[in-house]
C-alpha cells in the first residue's frame, strides 16, 4: 500500500464523460495531495474500488457502475443529435454517451437490453412504456415521456391550412408546450372528421372556431383563447412601432410583452385605437411606472425589469458611468466578475442594478447587503475594495499593494495553480 501525504500541493484533475477506473495502479497517483475525478459516469471494480477509497479523492459524478474486471466494456461516444431505433446495431455491454438531444423510438426493448448505461448532455425524449426497459441512465437536461402511439410534433406546434391534408385518420399528435390553433384558414372540421387528437399541455385556440376545435384536445390541457378579430403573436414580444405596424390595433400576446417608449408614443398618437391582451407578464422599467396604468394593455402581471441586458463578458464594471448611460438600469448576466465603484451608494445599488450568474462580485462591505439584495447565483461576494477604487487594477493590486481581482493578479494566481496541477480533459478515460 503507498502512502501520501494531504499536505501535499500537487493535484490531480480529471475531467471527462465516461472514467474506467478498474486498471488503477495506485503507486501511480500516490504523489498527489489532491485529486479529483468529474465525470458522468465511474465504472468500478470491487478491486478499484478499494483502492480508491485509500487515495484523497473527491469524486463528482451523475452514477458510478459496479462491473467485473475481466468483464469487456464498448464506449460509444456521439456527438450530435442521437435517435435510437428498432434497427440500432449495438453490442452487448455498451455504455453509450450522447452529446445532444436523444430520442428513443418505440419497438427497442431488445436493443435497450444490450447497454449498460446511458449519458445524454441534452434533452431525452422516449415513450412512456419504455420506462422498465431503460438501463441506468443520466441525464443533463430535460426528459420528456409521451403517450405510446402518439406522433411528436415540436414543442409549439401551429397546425396550417395544409396539416388536415397530410393528418392522418384516427392520428394522436403530441405537442410537449402547446398546440397553437391560431392559423384563420386551418380545416378545423376536416381533422374533426379524420377523428384527430391532440395531446399537450396547453391549447391556444381562436375564438372563431373555438367550440369546433375543442374537441380535437384533452380535457387536461390549459386552454387559451384568442379574442376574435385579435391578431395572434405567440412569442414573446418587445413594443415598438413596427410592432404595432405589423400586427394591427387588436393584439394578443402569448408571452412577455416589453414597453418601449417608442411603443408608448405610437399607442397614445392612435388616441384608444390600440387593445392588446397579454397572456404573460407586461415588462417596463421603473422610470415607467405611473406611466403605463392608462395604456390599453391588459396582462397577468406587470414587471418591473432593467433596461439593458449585459451578458458573457469576463468582466464588468458597476459604476455612475454605467448608471448615467443607462438610466433604467443595468442587468449583469453570466459575467465572470463584476466591481463595484466605492462611491455607489446602496440605495443606487438597488434602483439601478441586477447581477445573475456572476462569478465574483468584489465591493465594499458597506455594499455587501445592496448587492445580495440584487444578486442570484453568484459564487462570492465581497473583497477588499479602497475608496475612489473605480475599476479593476490590471496590476493585481489594490491601493494597499494588497492582491486583489485583477487581470493580471488572477493570471497569476492561475499560473501558481498550472504549476502544481496535471490537468486532463478526456471523452473517455482509463485511470
């Protein structure tokens, strides 16, 4: 048995979709103080399985897979959209990996019986009798069973004035979202008598033929009905003239509508021309309240959103700057780290702001209780911040010559991590 020491500095990161630890040698990684393993899948063995219990290991994984040593494994691995059907070819202890959305056709129960596990980093979608034949599977998104029989339609799916043509008779559809009954010219009496059935979760259907379409879904189903003479929109939309323009003085939205002030303009110049229905949230800024209530838009809920969206960058700045160029405030999202100017007030911190899935947000511990106040699924917050301190320091150091979030500074701080760390990204790996 090796020995080793946790103090050491030395780790070990492994990263991959499928890790095969069953030929781990441990005298091989003895000489790390740290290791760790993220994976989808851990295949083990009784043997492996001992010695990793003895090396510091922390292990992140969707499941681990307890097979023989002498047992032969295939690792499929895809990249893409993946369908599996009656005529898949796969061999018996397969593992198979799916970068992209995966579906599973009926009529695979004896194919399903030749794979250990299955990792799909993406939608899965299969029939509802499936369920007892699927091996261990993993999944990193969203999954999806249908009634057996049904054909899949998209997630929104709005039938035309061809899909009586091409429906076929006693045909069940499936739409995961909704079934959009929007179209004037679709054959509604034409998939009645092809006994067509529709099954989703919500139905949004005119009100023209409202009491003929009814029929065609189940009871289940939400139903949404559009006013007649209402155009319909069934996205989410923004106000604008050329909204407007496009859709006519009657609108109904199946969505988010966002108030712009050339919307507002363009509304009130028509003098109660305008009605529009929103099934969804009306979005303004807080610069617009008091203003709308008069407006003829009828929502569920009225939210009070910032102006500009800021997403991706590796870095940004919260400061009077970004205030004065954008007076209904600033949404941060998906931002590696974000500094706060010293000389923001908290109470500009809240009317003007809003951060969503920031790293690191550096600022003053009298800003601490402002920016949790406006922030979700941030990793810290806090930091030494100096006043007049405005930007981040390229140098690494704040005004003390203390090391602080700078560009430079966590280069550095990444290098020291290099030297130390053996890093390996891997579909698939043999420890």
């Amino acid at each position: 048995m090796s020995e080793f020491n946790t103090d050491n500095k030395k780790k070990y990161i492994l990263n991959c979709d499928v890790c095969d630890t069953r030929k781990i040698v441990e005298e091989h990684y003895a000489q790390y103080g740290t290791i760790v393993i993220n994976a989808d899948t851990v295949i083990q063995s009784p043997a492996s399985k001992e010695i990793l219990s003895r090396l510091p290991i922390t292990m992140n994984s969707d499941q681990v897979i307890e097979v023989d040593d002498d047992r032969e494994i295939y690792i499929e691995t895809i990249n893409g959209p993946h369908e599996l059907t009656g005529t898949t070819g796969a061999r018996k202890s397969t593992l198979l990996s799916v970068n992209g959305a995966m579906r599973i056709q009926p009529g695979t129960e004896e194919i399903l019986k030749n794979y250990i596990a299955i990792i799909v980093n993406g939608p899965l979608t299969y029939p509802e009798s499936l369920t007892p034949y699927l091996p261990k599977i993993s999944v990193n998104g969203p999954t999806t069973t249908y009634p057996d029989g049904a054909i899949i339609l998209d997630d929104k799916y709005t039938p035309d004035k061809y899909f009586h043509i091409r429906a076929k008779q006693n045909a069940v559809y499936y739409a995961k979202k909704a079934v959009l009954m929007i179209d004037p010219d679709v054959d509604v009496k034409a998939l009645v008598q092809k006994n067509v059935r529709f099954l989703t979760n919500v139905c949004v259907i005119r009100e023209d033929y409202l009491e003929e379409a009814i029929v065609l879904f189940d009871e289940k189903a939400d139903l949404i009905v559009v006013p007649a003479g209402y155009t319909a929109v069934t996205e989410d939309a923004e106000l604008t003239k050329a909204f407007l323009n496009k859709n006519g003085k009657k609108i109904f939205v199946y969505g988010d509508l966002k108030v712009t002030d050339e919307g507002i303009e363009t509304i009130r110049d028509a003098a109660g021309e305008y009605d529009i229905v929103v099934d969804g949230k009306e979005k303004i800024t807080k610069r617009m309240e008091g203003q709308v209530e008069d407006l003829p838009i009828k929502a569920k809920d009225i939210l009070v959103v910032k102006g500009k969206i800021v997403k991706g960058a590796p870095m940004a700045t919260c400061d009077r700057n970004a205030i004065e160029l954008n007076p209904d405030g600033v949404k941060y999202s998906g931002i590696g780290a974000v500094k706060v100017a010293a000389d923001l007030t908290p109470a500009e911190i809240t009317d003007f702001f809003e951060l969503s899935g920031v790293g690191a947000i550096k600022c003053s511990e009298e800003q601490k209780s402002a920016i949790e106040s406006v922030s979700s699924g941030v990793g810290s917050i806090g930091g030494k911040l100096n006043s007049g301190d405005s930007g981040f320091d390229v140098l690494g150091k704040d005004d003390e010559g203390e090391e602080s979030m700078g560009l430079l500074g966590m280069m550095k701080k990444g290098l020291d991590l290099v030297k130390n760390t053996k890093l390996v990204n891997a579909d698939e790996f043999v420890m």
